[in-house]
C-alpha cells in the first residue's frame, strides 16, 4: 500500500501526476502549494497574477490540486527553527551525480534539473535527522515548492522512506510522524530506484508550523500597496460579493426549509389510549408500568408494595388504582366493613334499616326512595347494599362498573363482578385488571411440526417455518420453491430444494454464493476489460483478444490514415497523429495532423550545424551547406558543445540514449536492449531482469508480470519496475466537440450529438452571443457572415469563459469554424 504516509512501513511521499503538456523553456509551471495537517490536504485558495492551474493531478503522497503563486518564497518572519531549506541543506550546487544547476524562475535561490536518470539524492544520515527532529510528532507541516515537471512524469518531489515494500495503492490517512531510527530522506525519488522525478525544482522547503502555507504570500511586510495588489483587491472584492449574493440566496432557502421543518414532529413517540408519550417517558397504566422505547410501548406487570396499615383500617381496592391501599373499617355483627361500604338490615316486623360505614362506625343513613317495580314480587330480588329491591335480571353492569382493559362486566343475581376476556389472567382477585397470556411460552397452544408460534393480543398463531406452506391453522408442509418459481437464485444459478428451504448454486463458468453470481473469466479480463460470460471479456475501445491483453495498434492495421507532416502513433487503447520530426502543431490540433507545419530550424536556432557551414531550411528539416570552395569538417553543435563528424556519444541527462553525429546532423535514439548481453544496463532495459525479486504482482493478485512489462488498470498506466508498480493516469486524446460522455468501463470519453446523453458539455447551451447585426444566436449555432459569401461564423459560449464569436475563413468553401 503506498500512501502519503505510510502507516506500516513509514513513508512519506509527495508526487505530482503527470503534466497534460510541456511548458516552453525557461517557463514554469507554478508554485506548489501542499499543506498536510493531520493527515488531510489544505484547501487550495484562489489563483493569483493570472497564472495557470497544473495539467495534472496528485498520483501520490498529499493529492490535489497544485496552486499558482507568483514570485518566489519571501516568507514574513519564518521562525528559521521551523524552517528547512531542502535544496541548501543536502548542497545539490555541482557535487551530486545526475543533478546539475540550471535557471529557475528567479535569480533569489538556485533551481536544479533532475533528469530521469540513476541517482542518489538522498539526504545524510546526519542531516536527515536534523530534519526529523522538528518533524518528528508534529501534527502539521507545511511542503512548499517552485517546480517544473516533465510531460507524463508522476515522480516524487520528496520522500521520507523507511523500510522497502511493494507498493499498490495510494491512500492518504493520518500521518504517522513518530519517525524512527534508520529512516531515511529523499528528494526527487523514492528511493534508489523509483519515482524519478523529472524536471526542475526551486526553493524546496518544509515549514513545520500550523497553516505554514501562509508563508508564501509575498510582501506581507510591505506598509504601503502596490497598484496590482490594489487590483487584486478590487477583483476579489468582486468575488466576494459574488459569493455574498450566492451565500444570501442559499441562506433564504435554507431559512425557509428550515420554517417548514419547524411544522415536524419527528420525535418517536408513543401512542396509547388516544395519548402521546415521548421517547424514554414511563407511565403507569392499571396494573402495568410502560415506557415508551425507539417508538414501542414496553409494559410489565406492577409489584405492588406491602403496606402496615394502622389500627382500624385494612387494605382495599381504591376505584382507578391496580394496588391495594390502606382504608378505614368498621366492624358490625361480627363483619368487617370499609369506609362508605353499606349494609341492610331487616327488622322482626319486616322493615328495612340501611347502615354505612363512616368514622370507623356503622351509621344508619335514610332510605332512599324506592322506584316502581313491574315484576311480580316472586321476581323482585333484595340487595345487601340497598332497601330497593330489582326484578331478577337486573342489569348492574349499566349502573358503572371498575372493570378496566382486557376485563368484562358480567351480572349476578344481585350484583356485578368482573371477568377476564379469553386469553387474559387475572392480575389481582377481583379481575377488574387482566393481562395476556403467552400461549406460546407457556405451551398452551396446537402449532404443530413446520410451524412457530407467534403470540397475539388473547390468542396466539401458528406461522409456517421459511420453505413451507399451509395446509391448515395449525400446520403446514414443504415448499418447492424451486418448482415455483419463488426462490432468490440469480439467473445464471442452481436452485436445489431442501427440507425447509432451498440452495443457490452459480452454474460453471460463474462466481458467487448463489443469489449473485458474476461471470469468471479464468485468465482475468485485462486493461479495463469486464467479464459478461463463462471465459468472455467484453473489451473496451482499443484493445481486443481474449482477455483484452492486445492493444489494437490503429496505426499500423491500416486504421488511421495521418497526414504526410505527421506520424501515427499508437498507444494503449488508442493513438494520435503526432507532428513529424521538423513539424511543430500551429494551435489548430486536428486529430488527422493537418495543422502540422515546417519548423525553420535555422531561424530559430534549433539546427546543429557547425560555423563553418550554413544552414538552408527544408520543409520539414534543413541542410547544413557547406559554401562553395570551403572545405567543411561536417561537425555538429549539440547543447553548446562541438561533436565531431562521426562521434558517437551517451547523452549527460539520459544515460539510455545514444546520439551520434552525421554531417553536421544530431540523430539520438534509444539504446537496444540485448538481454542475452549479462553487462545490459537494467535501468535503461528493465525487461531483461531474470530476478524473481524483479516480478510484480498484479492489484488483483491473480496476475505476475516481469520487470519493465507494462498494463492498464482502472484508467492508469501501470509498470513493472524491480519489483514494484508504478502508475500513472492513462493518457487520453482530446475530444473536439460540443457533447462528450464517457462510456462504462472505459477511460477516455467519447463525441455525442445528444446533449441529453452527454457527461460534458464543452460550451453553456443555455447563454447567447450577438452577432455583428446585433442578432441573437444561441450557443452552438453557426451562419454566414452577413456580407460575405466565405465566412462562417459560430457562437460558443465556454463554461468558463467569456463569451465569444468566433469566425473561420475557409478559402471560399463554408466550414465550421472552431
């Protein structure tokens, strides 16, 4: 795994992924700005002095986007404890191997080119602790750099390495800074043999200190404005009262979302009885305590406590309460009898005399004034609490009753009392409270075999076991779910009934536990390729065979067909037309090459004729001419120095390419690889190294590939190289169009004339231009120069452009214009 910091074996890499194109010479890209705090990349803040963002990504170490900043690094009161100047402290200037002094973007620090060639830029052991002391348990730091980097290169700047592992992915987590003995430090490589950098840098530095990015702002210390600070003021104040309008209208939709959500009640609550109980709330309900839990109401049954009641009371029910509680009795004849409780007693002539309980005595109370019966007097009932006698049958339940929930009233002879319903227990003995019994638990139920009880409100069910189906309501019997079409096997699946149930099987030729089953290829699907069948790859563009392992080489199959200036060029998955040897691109970069055109080498100076010839320019070359009567010695001038005719030598900044000098011509070319020579250089020719060291082991694990073989994978370029993979991302060519998408397992997009089906959309189809009669044209929109019969004109509106119209002159032939 390699990551920014490398939690297991501990190192710390900065790369930057390769550059879309080469900046001219003597121009730089712009000033590097990383800031790794905890482990997470500082945001990168606004583009300033109008410079450029980097064409490529991070591909390693802290990732994102590099910022521009003009003018070197002038900090403003940098503690020098806090500071480390790379460059000056492993004193590059003139003593190390394959790195020499060249021109930076200033003249205040040196800047040095690494070439991609061997070396050792690595730090002492005595300096790089000297480092390590101030980086070692600190939480932040800051990386600056002014670099230049090389086309296609994802080298790393610097390198804190301890430990040599292979190294696959590249994840960023919380840095690990305990930085121990042994580890060491290295700028433009990984290590001996990895990650070359190549291109230029200036004022490397590290600045361990909390947000040290600020470091970079130049002048900071300056009391008085310049007038471009004073423009880039004014610029940005225009873009904070961009953002300023952007921010307030996203707040009013916020507040107004925020109003409505103010009309929610998205507690879980509890609903029992018509009332509402909030989450965690407990209640007392009879002879139950509930608490409502994640929106369901737990109940259990409640203990009631015992109680010593004092003289001349005793424990009775109380109307609305599950618990017996202390009362006030009375004792008469020989009974015992609770306050308000009353009692009939008939005298020897036959009247009646009714007594009630009340301060501890039996008092006796008025009649009350008897209704009218229309029963006989053989039907007329009497009552121990009343004189009035009822017709048998009375219905005492409609006169009140203290029969709670689950409990019914039923009528006697001369009172009512309650019962509980059917599959509900008493809860204390006068069944005014009942509870529900658990048939299930208890075994009172007839659920018989393939069933399970499910406990219900009095009752209970018997529910059929997964794979069986009922024959009745009390037992069911197996289910072929494979027969019915009622399982979860994927479609290229096995479905094999079992007792209960059922097994999925992917069928041969695919992968999976059954419910999801995907095709295997047995040698693997290669570059971005995806398997759709038993040992059948589904290629992307540009690759064909098998397992995808072939590119298509578009060039030599008789596919493309380039102009006579330019050369087709295959590469992995696809190829472009690239300007010949004395062509250069005029800007136009049309995809056939037509917009290559002569480069004059001797106007330029970009010829190696000696002095004692002349040089005449040719189309697409020169010729160094010896004048007349002179006699030339055919040398040549190659970076400043004088080779002789015939000479062949090793180029200083690329060890694997061997020029040689022809009549005044320099012809450079890549070394060739003999692998039957035991002296071949294995850095120039890395596919010649038996070691088994040297193998790599694909990212999926399944595939080994020798060192200097080459792959894709997810859309990145990837090699073998000693024993570890390097990539980088895929290189892609540029889709001139107006709607672009890119397809499903593929890298690069593609032209579409459907904007609806697009990803991208180069020009904003929504915005207008006007036309030079002040005529509305929508984007994309084309039409002839009014006036002129050879002029199209276009309007293309960029996403972040201005807009603009745009005209073409076509020698009198109607042409799109770009």
């Amino acid at each position: 795994m390699e990551s920014g910091i490398r939690l297991s074996t501990l190192c710390l890499l900065l790369c930057l992924g390769p550059g879309r194109r080469m900046d001219p010479p003597g121009e730089y890209r712009e000033r590097g700005r990383r800031s790794l705090a905890a482990g997470m990349l500082w945001p990168p803040g606004s583009r300033r002095c109008g410079q450029r963002r980097r064409g490529g990504s991070a591909s390693c170490g802290v990732g994102g986007w590099v910022t521009a900043l003009c003018g070197s690094v002038s900090g403003f009161g940098v503690d020098p404890s806090l500071q480390i100047d790379v460059l000056s402290e492993l004193q590059l200037a003139g003593s190390t191997e394959g790195v020499r002094q060249v021109p930076g973007l200033h003249n205040g620090s040196r800047a040095f080119l690494f070439p991609d060639t061997s070396r050792n830029v690595k730090a002492s052991p005595e300096t790089a602790e000297i480092f390590f002391q101030k980086l070692r348990n600190k939480c932040e730091f800051t990386i600056l750099v002014t670099l230049k980097q090389a086309r296609l290169n994802s080298g790393v700047i610097l390198s804190i390495h301890h430990l040599d592992h292979r190294i696959y992915e590249r994840v960023v987590e919380k840095p690990f800074m305990d930085l121990p003995l042994g580890t060491t430090f290295w700028l433009g490589q990984r290590n001996t043999a990895h990650g070359y950098f190549k291109g230029i840098m200036q004022d490397v530095q590290l600045l361990v200190m909390p947000q040290g990015f600020i470091s970079q702002c130049p002048d900071l210390n300056r009391t008085c404005p310049t007038c471009n600070d004073f423009h880039g003021l004014v610029q940005r104040i225009m873009e904070l009262q961009d953002i300023l309008a952007k921010t307030s209208a996203k707040l009013s939709q916020a507040e107004q979302r925020m109003n409505k959500l103010d009309q929610c009640y998205c507690e879980r609550t509890c609903t029992m009885k018509g009332t509402t109980y909030r989450e965690f709330e407990s209640w007392t309900d009879g002879c139950k305590n509930c608490t409502c839990m994640n929106g369901t109401v737990q109940c259990e049954a409640l203990v009631c406590p015992l109680a010593d009641c004092p003289l001349n009371s005793a424990l009775a029910y109380v109307d609305g309460k599950c618990c017996k509680e202390c009362q006030s009795v009375c004792v008469f004849e020989g009974r015992t009898y609770f306050e308000g409780q009353r009692e009939t007693v008939y005298s020897s002539s036959g009247d009646c005399v009714l007594f009630e309980c009340k301060d501890h005595k039996m008092q006796r109370i008025p009649k009350d004034i008897c209704p009218a019966l229309n029963c006989p007097e053989s039907q007329q009932i009497p009552l121990s609490h009343s004189c009035c006698k009822v017709c048998k049958g009375h219905d005492f339940c409609t006169e009140g009753h203290k029969c709670m929930e689950h409990s019914v009233c039923r009528n006697l002879e001369d009172r009512a009392v309650c019962s509980c319903r059917d599959g509900f227990r008493a809860l204390r003995e006068d069944n005014a409270y009942c509870e529900d019994i658990d048939e299930c638990a208890e075994g009172r139920h007839y659920c018989r075999e393939n069933t399970m009880c499910v406990n219900t409100p009095g009752s209970f069910m018997c529910v059929c076991k997964t794979g069986y189906i009922r024959i009745d309501d009390y037992s069911c019997t197996e289910h072929d779910e494979c027969v019915t079409n009622q399982h979860n096997c994927d479609e290229n699946a096995l479905c094999f009934n079992t007792v209960g149930g059922h097994n999925c099987v992917c069928k041969p030729g695919y992968t999976g536990n059954g419910t999801i089953c995907k095709a295997f290829c047995k040698d693997g699907c290669r570059n971005g390729g995806a398997c759709i069948a038993s040992n059948v790859c589904a290629c992307p563009q540009g690759f064909t065979g098998p397992s995808c392992e072939t590119d298509i080489d578009e060039c030599s199959d008789g596919f493309v067909q380039c102009d006579s200036r330019a050369n087709c060029i295959n590469l992995p998955g696809w190829y472009h037309c690239e300007c010949r040897d004395g062509y250069h691109d005029n800007g136009m970069f049309s995809p056939s090459g037509e917009s290559c055109e002569d480069i004059d080498e001797c106007g330029t100076g970009r010829h190696s004729c000696a002095n004692d010839t002349v040089c005449f320019n040719l189309d697409g070359g020169y010729d160094c001419r010896c004048p007349h009567g002179k006699n030339c010695t055919g040398d040549c001038i190659h970076e400043g120095k004088i080779k002789h005719n015939g000479q062949i030598w090793v180029l200083e900044n690329d060890r694997c390419s061997v020029c040689s000098c022809q009549n005044g011509y320099v012809m450079c070319r890549r070394m060739v690889c003999d692998c039957q020579n035991p002296t071949v250089d294995l850095f120039c020719c890395p596919e010649c190294d038996p070691r088994l060291s040297s193998q790599c082991l694909h990212q999926s694990g399944e595939l080994s590939y020798n060192s200097g073989d080459s792959w894709i994978q997810n859309c990145q370029q990837c090699r073998c190289l000693q024993g570890e993979v390097d990539c980088w991302p895929l290189p892609c060519p540029e889709v001139d169009c107006e709607f672009s998408v890119l397809p499903e397992n593929e890298c690069c997009p593609r032209c579409v004339t459907d904007p609806c089906q697009a990803d991208t959309i180069r020009n904003d189809i929504t915005k207008t231009c006007l036309d030079e009669t002040n005529v509305i044209r929508f984007t994309g929109s084309s039409w002839i120069k009014h006036g002129t019969e050879c002029t199209l004109c276009q309007c293309k509106v960029r996403k972040v452009i201005n807009m603009k119209l745009r005209c073409f002159f076509p020698a009198c032939s109607v042409a799109r214009a770009y």
